[in-house]
C-alpha cells in the first residue's frame, strides 16, 4: 500500500468520529456527511431523515460511478454498479415520497458547519479519483464500510423517530440493501489485501 493510500484510508477511517464528536456539539444537523450521522444525541424530522437519505444517495451514486472507472478488480467495479443501481432505486423513491411531503430535498444549507462538511466529502471524492489499482480499491471500500455504517445507525435511530408512516416503511426497505452494501464493502476491502478488520 502506498503512503497516499495508507493515509486516505487512515483519514477515511477517523472522519466519522471526528465529525460525530462534532455534531454532537451542535443543534442542527448535518446533511452531507452520512459516516458522521448523529447517533441518539438528537432526534430528525422527517424532512431532515429525507433530505439526509438524498444526499447519501448523491455521494453513493458518484462513488459507484468513480468505482466503475478506477476499480482495478471485477468485485470493485461491480460493487460500484451495484451502488449506483441500488442508491438510483432508492433517490426516486425519497424524491416521490419528498415530493408528496412538498420537502425540498434541494435547499441550501448556508451554515459554515454544512459547507465545511461538504468540502471535507468533495475533498474525499477528489483524493479517490487520484487512486488507483488496489490502492483505489482499499480506499474505495473502507469509504464504503463506513459510510454505509454510519448510514444504517442513522436509519435504525430515525425509524423510531419519524412520523410519517411512508417513510418509516421507507427506512425499513432500505435497512436490508444498506446492510447488503455494507457487508459487499467488507469482502471487496478483505479481497483488497486489507490486514486489519474492517468490522
């Protein structure tokens, strides 16, 4: 593994605590980064839940399209088809269910907290785009461990919270391909030549 490499995975792996121990600082909440979802410090609201399962589904969209190109193994690029095919299904059905909410699942957030938390994300897209061969694939599937992670809590934590029925059925559709994703992400990074435990 390169030094770039070790170092995108080590700053990949310690984003989502960084970012936890930050939001747990502040009263609203973050909708850009989901490895850095809050976790029982706060209760969502449903339009919070929705415009937080769109972003994700952005980022896992654009992730599985970089995967398709830079996945040195058949396993990374056909994760990242499955990504992009999974998380496509999955934004139609938030925008509908947005749409019949009139949630506006495009408003900008103007805080510096949002727009850091957003840089920090392109700053992670743009490094991944820089890999490639099994240094891409690591990287790309520690991402995925933990963003798919930190996703999963999110929607336990809001399926208790929310008070729309259709999206409380929403979020339990989406726990089963969440997980899926996630454990597909930890075969990709075991198969990569990851030593350490992705679990």
């Amino acid at each position: 593994m390169t030094l770039q490499a070790t170092l995108l995975a080590g700053a990949i792996a310690i984003i989502p605590a960084l970012a936890r121990a930050d939001d747990a600082q502040k009263n609203q909440p973050s909708s850009m980064d989901h490895s850095a979802m809050d976790h029982g410090s706060k209760k969502l609201t449903d339009n919070q839940v929705l415009m937080k399962l769109h972003h994700i589904n952005k980022e896992e969209i654009e992730v599985g399209q970089i995967a398709q190109k830079n996945g040195s193994t058949s396993d990374a690029k056909d994760y990242g088809a499955t990504l992009v095919r999974d998380h496509t299904k999955a934004d139609k059905d938030v925008t509908a269910l947005a749409s019949k909410m009139s949630v506006d699942l495009e408003a900008k957030k103007t805080d510096a907290m949002h727009q850091q938390k957003q840089q920090v994300m392109q700053n992670k897209m743009d490094q991944l785009k820089k890999l490639s061969g099994k240094d891409f694939d690591r990287a790309f599937a520690q991402m995925m461990v933990n963003g798919h992670r930190g996703a999963i809590e999110m929607v336990k934590d809001a399926r208790g919270t929310v008070q729309s029925p259709e999206l409380k059925s929403l979020l339990e559709q989406l726990l089963p391909t969440l997980q899926k994703h996630e454990d597909t992400a930890n075969d990709v990074l075991n198969k990569a030549g990851n030593t350490a435990s992705a679990r």
